[in-house]
C-alpha cells in the first residue's frame, strides 16, 4: 500500500466518511464528523500509521487533507 493509501485511508478511517463522500478538498469543520475531537483522532490515527510525533503548530495548522499532505511531507513521508 503506498503512503497515498495509507493516508486516505487513515483519514477517512478516522473521521469515519464513507470512501464515496470523500474527496481531497475536504476541509477542517467542512463536514460534521471534522471536528475538535475528529481532529484530534485523526492526528493520532496519523501519528501512529506512519510512526512520527506531530508538532503543535503541525496539528494547528492542519487544516485540510491537501495541507496534510505538505505536513507530512516536513516528516519525510513521501507521496
């Protein structure tokens, strides 16, 4: 599985959406289940799926699945 897989998958694993309303335009609070405590979840998920450590200003600007991308990319996760 590529980390692009990986990364979907996490994502919607995390923020429980269903593979047919995903898309990569998703946005921090653009739907419900984005929330505070999705968030939360979903860096967590991501933490542990690719074995790194988020910084603060990471989670706090993690603001949709594309800046995700950019993030994870500052941790050597290839894409």
């Amino acid at each position: 599985m590529s980390n692009l897989d990986t990364y979907q998958k996490v994502f919607t694993s995390a923020l429980s959406i269903n593979n047919d309303d995903f898309n990569d335009a998703l946005e921090y609070n653009g739907v419900p289940e984005w929330d505070s405590i999705g968030h939360m979840t979903l860096i967590s998920a991501l933490e542990e799926a690719f074995s790194i450590t988020f910084e603060t200003d990471d989670i706090v600007d993690y603001s949709s699945y594309k800046k995700g991308i950019e993030i994870l990319k500052k941790y050597k996760i290839d894409f």
